[in-house]
C-alpha cells in the first residue's frame, strides 16, 4: 500500500472570498465564474433595470404602509452579506435536514458550513431577532439550475417579512383573538397556535398589497391568478402567477409565517406574513428584456435605454441588433464510479464558456447495451450578446469544454 503522505498545508485547502478565508471540504464547489459575479451588485447600480425595478417596490411600500407621522413603516435591507451559514439559509426555516434543496448538487457551497444564500430569506430570522417587524430584503442569490434565457446561476429576489401584534390587527372592540388560547390543530388552513379569523385577515392583506403591487409594476390590466404552494417556513402559503405571452408565469412565493420561527426570534407575540419574489422575472416582463444575460451587459447600448431618475418611467427594452447563434453538440461517457450531476457539467460550460453560453440541453441519451455505460449528448448554442462569433473561436471554446469536463469530472468525450 501507498505510505501515508503527511498532512501539507497547501494553498489549495483554503479559499479566499471577498476577503475571507474558508476551509475547503468535501462541500466546496463555488466557481471563479461565480465569485466574480458577487462584487456586480447589479441592484445598487443606479439606472440599472433591476435597481429600477427595486426602486418601484420600495416607493410602492412606502406609499402603502405609513406610520402615524407619516413615515414609511417598512425599512430596506439591500446589502446583506451573500455567504451565510448553512444554518441561516436552511435551519433557522425549518428546512428538514434531508431536503432536496441541501444538496451540493443545488446550491455553491464554500464549504460544509457556509454557502451563497439560495434565497433572500436567509435573512429572514436574524432581522426579527434585531426587532424589526416590518422590512424588505434584497439582494443577489446563487442556485445550481439549468441553462437557458430565463434561468442564470445569479439572480436577485425581494423578500418581505411584516408582523403585527393582537392590538394592531384587532382593535379592543372587535373582541376578535390572533392567538388560540391553547395551541389548536393544524389543519391545511392554518397553524395550530392562529386563530382562523386571524388567518382569515393577514391572508387578504397579504394577497391584497401583492395584487396592488403586480398592478403597480405591470398595469392594472395585468391578469394574475393564486395557486397554492407549499414552503416550510410559511403555512399556509401561495404563489401569484401572472399571464405573460399568453403563458403563466410564476412571480412570487409568499404565505403566513411559521409561528415556530416567529417564536424562536424573539417576536412570539406576532404573527406575520412574507413573501419572495424575483426581480429578473419582474423586469423581463416589464421592460421586454429577452434574455436574463442581458443584465450582466456593460455595454453602454443597453444599460443607456435604462438611464433615468424616476423609476416608474415607462422603458420598453430595443435590440441593438441580434447576433447569430451557433450550435455544436458534444457526447460523452459518463464515469461509472463517480457521481455525475448535469448540473456539474453546466458549471463546467459555463466558466470555460461565460456569457457565450446561450442553452446547455441533454438531447440524448443511451446505454452501451455491453460496456453498460451511459453516453449523454449535450447541444451548446453559443452566442454573443454584443457581436458575431467566429466559427473558430467557438471551436477552442467548445475543446477546452470537452477537456475541462474530462478533467474535473472523469467523463469520456466521444469522437
Ligand atoms: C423562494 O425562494 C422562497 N424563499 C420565497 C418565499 C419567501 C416564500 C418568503 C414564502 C415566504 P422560490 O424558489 O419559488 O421560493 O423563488 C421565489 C421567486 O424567485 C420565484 O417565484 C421566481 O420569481 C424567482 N425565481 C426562482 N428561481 C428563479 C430562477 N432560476 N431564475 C429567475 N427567477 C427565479
Ligand atoms: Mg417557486
């Protein structure tokens, strides 16, 4: 056998992301692709789309919700730190400790015990135990997912968390109650500690001010429907869908908060709602952007039509000019004794390819009837946003693919 090679300190075992370092372990899989990404702070750039779109919704709660001196009631939170613990993104919701959305294969880990936040509300609980009832939160969140002109590894939510106590819900005189005097049973309407009038209220405000909102960000012609949801911090919960090009699209997530979270930061005498919403999916619709890469542009010939100080004026987004795309496939073994997940060899595409990554799509795939290996067969669609591809240049890329994901995760290209 091997002789035991002692432990070395090499550079290797640790990693330095905005200025902190992080022991690396069998969880490490961020990206450089990725770090990069975190210094863009897209929505605190002024006169970006998506710092508009983040502007409409603040001034819509402003105007909304408005304290007896006519101060705006809720306060914003834009510029949270990123890395949070896995405890933060996932625990502190009550997230079970087996839950698909834990896995390495969802979301970029640092390690075992930090990631980049998967959603805004990570920072949910920790802004209650502060004291604060009423407050949005926005930011940039990082989720392993697939590849296509909706779905990117970075993007940006809103989420919103409002509490209120018996005395603000329930003036004296109404002789109506927030809270069971002895813990209830759950039921698909509600938590056990709420009462159903309580429910009843809180649920029609939370819909109402997100019906106004949708109204507010696309027209009041928009057409919206509610679908019911299941998330494990909310119960019971929804999502609104809105109609765009003649298709539902989701929008938001949202629900009456978990009283167990409440309870354990400190506010058990609330009850409250939340919701998440994302900012691309807004400001596509809004704006006819195409493609969600587009809001990673520097070019000036985007980024000026967006280039005004009121954020409700009217913008409708026009190509510079479309560039061809160009299409090559690749086909590959896949090791028998290693895990594969498409989502590995994504990340691979995508920090060898950047930007010109278009669509990564399995379009087919078998199994050697003898060898009892399985081939994938994988269409990259290249494209620039900002100038034609060369034949060529698209080439080196799509070898240095070919040898990266042979490197890094074992698998056999077929020629
Ligand atoms: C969540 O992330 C929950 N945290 C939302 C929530 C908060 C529910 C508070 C209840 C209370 P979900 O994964 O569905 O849920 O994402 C929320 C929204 O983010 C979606 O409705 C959608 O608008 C947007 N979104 C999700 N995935 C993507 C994606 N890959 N690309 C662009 N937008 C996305
Ligand atoms: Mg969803």
């Amino acid at each position: 056998s091997a002789p035991a090679l002692a432990p070395q300190a090499s550079p290797l075992a640790t990693l330095t992301v905005s200025g902190k370092q992080f022991e690396r372990d069998s969880y490490t899989n961020i990206t450089d692709g990725i770090i990069k990404h975190m210094s863009r702070k897209l929505h605190q750039q002024k006169g970006h789309p998506l710092y508009l779109i983040k502007e409409c919704i603040k001034s819509y709660f402003y105007k909304k919700y408005i304290g007896r001196t006519g101060n705006p009631v809720f306060s914003v939170y834009d510029n949270q730190d990123p890395i949070v613990t896995t405890y933060q993104n996932f625990d502190s919701l009550l997230v079970p400790r087996n839950h698909v959305s834990r896995q390495k294969s969802d979301s970029y880990y640092l390690n075992s015990q930090y990631m980049l936040r998967a959603h805004t509300t990570a920072h949910q609980s920790d802004l209650i135990s502060s004291g604060l009832d009423n407050f949005l939160i926005i930011g940039d969140v990082y989720r392993r997912d697939t590849v296509d002109s909706t779905h990117y590894p970075v993007f940006h939510q809103c989420d919103a968390v409002r509490l209120q106590t018996q005395h603000e819900l329930f003036p004296e005189e109404y002789g109506l109650h927030v809270f069971e005097k002895r813990p209830d049973r759950r039921t698909d309407d509600k938590q056990a500690e709420h009462t159903v009038d309580a429910v009843r209220i809180l649920s029609f405000q939370l819909k109402s001010t997100l019906q106004d909102l949708a109204k507010a960000l696309f027209g009041a012609d928009v057409e919206y429907r509610w679908v019911e949801a299941y998330f494990p911090f909310t119960h019971p919960s929804w999502e609104l869908e809105i109609k765009h090009n003649g298709e539902w699209l989701e929008l938001l997530g949202c629900g009456i908060m978990e009283h167990t979270i409440v309870k354990k930061a400190g506010a058990g005498d609330r009850i409250g709602w939340a919701f998440g919403l994302g900012l691309e999916r807004v400001a596509m619709r809004v704006y006819d952007i195409p493609d969600i890469r587009l809001f990673w542009s520097t070019d000036s010939a985007f980024l000026n039509q967006f280039a005004v100080d009121d954020p409700f004026t009217p913008i409708k987004y026009k190509a510079v000019s479309v560039y061809p795309r160009c299409i090559n496939d690749i086909s590959f073994w896949i090791p028998p004794e290693r895990d594969f997940s498409q989502n590995d060899f994504f990340d691979v595409v995508r920090s060898v390819g950047g930007d010109i990554i278009e669509e990564v799509s399995l379009v087919d795939q078998f199994v050697h009837p003898k060898k009892k290996l399985t081939s994938h067969c994988y269409r990259i669609t290249y494209r620039h946003m900002e100038r034609t591809l060369t034949k060529n240049e698209v080439n080196e890329v799509h070898v240095e693919i070919g040898r990266r994901a042979t490197e890094m995760l074992g698998i056999t290209v077929r020629v």
